[in-house]
C-alpha cells in the first residue's frame, strides 16, 4: 500500500472545509494544509483534522503556494485537494483500491474531476481527467539496448475516480482579475495561459470583460512569435471585444483576419451574432449555421452546439419561420443532452 501525502492550500474556507476532509480521511497518511490569510475559522477547523498547518505569504501565484505545500511533503506520494471538492463513498472506495494496489512505477494518477459545467470557468465538458496523484520523488530509468537514453516521459495511469468539484461561487472574477494582474505586469502568457484566457472569456466572461481583455489581444493577434492556434483565439477575442463595442471596422479586421485561417465556430458565431443585431437574419442564418457543421470550436464547445442553434432559432423566427426555429430548438435541447452525460 502507498502512503499519500494530502496536500491543500486554504483561504476562508470555514463553510466547506470539514466537508472535503471528512470525505478523504483514510486517505492520507499525512495531510498538509497551508494557508494563505484566512480571516475566518479556517485554520480552527483544519486543527481538528492535522496539526500539519502552515502559513505562507500571498504572492499573487496558487502555483507558488502549491509548491510550497508540496515542499512539506514525507510520503511516498502527494494528492493535490482543493477545500470545495467531495469524495463520494464509491469513489472513496475505488481511491482506497487505487491506494493499495497501485503499481509502484506508476509517477502520475489522474482523476475524473466532475460537476464542472456548475460553476466551470474554463471547463467544456463535465467530467475532464485531472492530474491528482503525483509521485513525490522521481526515478529515473535508463531505456535502448543501444543509443541509450534516459526516460523522460512520466508514467501516467488513468484512474476511474471522480472528484466532485462543489464551489460555492464561480471564480471567474478571481481569474480574469488574476490574468490582467499578469498583463498589468507586464508578464508574457505562456501558451496555456494565452489559451486559457480566452477560453474563459468566451466561456463565462461578460461583455465587459471582452472589452477589457480587447487591447491585450489585439496586441496577441500582431505578436510573430504567437503560433497560429494562439493567433486564432486572439482574433476571436478582439473580434468580439470590438462587435460589443460596436466598432465595426476592428471587428471586420480580426474576423476575416481569423476566416483566412480556416475560421472556428467561435469567429462564425461572432458573425451570427454580428449581423442579427444588424437585422439581417439570412445573413445571421449563414453564418451561425458554419459554427455550427461546417467549422470546429477551438475555445468553447458551446459556440459549435447550443449557442448558435439558439440564435439561429431566434433568425428563423423573427424571419417568420416558426417551423425551422423549433428544429433548432429542438436540436439545441438534444446536444445539451448530449454533452453533460
């Protein structure tokens, strides 16, 4: 059997803390709670549970807090856990298997992370594996009888766990406030954070927020060393930042500049979106129709499903076809079935 490490970092968490640790005791041979400035019973609580209990400075990065805890380590391995997730009995269960029976080379373990679409902000499916289980010291093994080479690549194994996630708020506000911090720094966005800026925009951002967001992609869809997939989620961005502006020269610029690329569901809703607030619903129609079957969503999923269908329900009905508004409709209702299975 492994010995697991829990580790958490905690901020006023007094309303669901004990709910997330009630749910993983047995877990842990060891479980480390760092806090970064509870005002409230937080670390009361997490007395009761371990006296493993750290605090440590708010830097502005989760990443620096989540290596700290992880510096405070002993065990063989390490569970990340946030305070607003549950362990449910049977996936306690198939943990607690996972815990006795796990084969020693194994370096990652990733669970299902469910109830995302609840309160997900960069999230397009409902249940997404998630790296949980880490390895807290790393062997490496030498591979080729000839030209040898040491292994670099982690052992993975795919768990059949699922954490749900229960927030008790969306935090979306939190994260873009963090990413215009990381622009107001004048920090560079990895690709990942690039991507994942504008996939929370686009997933749960306000209309605000796009306009906010508009100059920093603007200058992304201009930046030579952005690849082609970053590009065309700056262009997507902009081109909506400047339709909820209403101007329509920058719109025009960065949505036919994203269309030359081969387009994405998101440019073709913004099109949609672009031409029935002008009135003109068959053009409306074309184009929320390509975001639909004939494009691919690179940002949110929703822009290729039931968003567009929506309005392509609302042009066909103020064009007065009550038949085709209701197809849509109806196959609106039919992928959101579809997709939160």
């Amino acid at each position: 059997m492994i010995r697991i490490s829990v580790c958490m970092i905690v901020k006023n968490e007094e309303d669901v803390l004990a709910r997330c640790l009630d749910s993983l005791r047995g877990i842990w041979d060891e479980l480390i709670i760092v806090d970064t400035g509870s005002t409230d019973r937080t670390k009361e609580i997490a007395k009761k549970y371990t006296d493993r209990i750290f605090d440590f400075k708010w830097t502005g990065s989760f990443a620096d807090a989540r290596n700290f805890a992880f510096s405070k380590a002993a065990m063989e391995y390490i569970y990340s856990a946030d305070a607003d997730e549950v362990l449910d009995q049977p996936n306690y269960e198939k943990f607690m298997t996972l815990k006795k029976a796990l084969l020693p080379e194994v370096e990652i373990v990733q669970m299902k992370y469910g109830n995302q679409l609840a309160f997900g902000t960069v999230y397009n499916f409902d249940e997404e594996y998630r790296p949980k289980l880490f390895k807290r010291l790393r062997t490496f093994q030498w591979t080729e009888a000839i030209h040898e080479t040491v292994n670099l690549e982690p052992v993975i194994y795919d768990s059949d766990v699922v954490i749900m996630h229960m927030p008790r708020e969306s935090h979306t506000a939190r994260d873009l406030e963090a990413f215009e911090r990381l622009i107001r720094r004048g920090e560079r966005l990895s690709k990942r954070l690039f991507s994942m800026y504008a996939r929370e925009l686009f997933i749960s951002g306000s209309e605000e927020d796009f306009v906010a967001a508009e100059p920093f992609f603007r200058e992304g869809a201009a930046d030579p060393d952005r690849t082609e997939e970053e590009i065309m989620a700056a262009c997507c961005a902009a081109a909506a930042g400047a339709r909820i502006r209403k101007d329509v020269v920058t719109f025009f610029t960065y949505a036919l500049k994203a269309v030359a690329m081969n387009g994405c569901s998101e440019i073709c809703r913004e099109l949609g979106r672009f031409y029935l607030e002008a009135g003109d619903y068959e053009e409306a129609a074309v184009w929320l129709y390509n975001a639909v079957y004939e494009t691919q969503p690179v940002l949110t999923i929703h822009a290729g499903g039931d968003s567009s269908l929506e309005l392509l329900a609302v042009c066909y009905r103020h064009a007065g076809n009550e038949e085709q508004a209701a197809l849509y409709e109806e196959q609106k209702e039919r992928w959101l079935m579809e997709n939160r299975t």
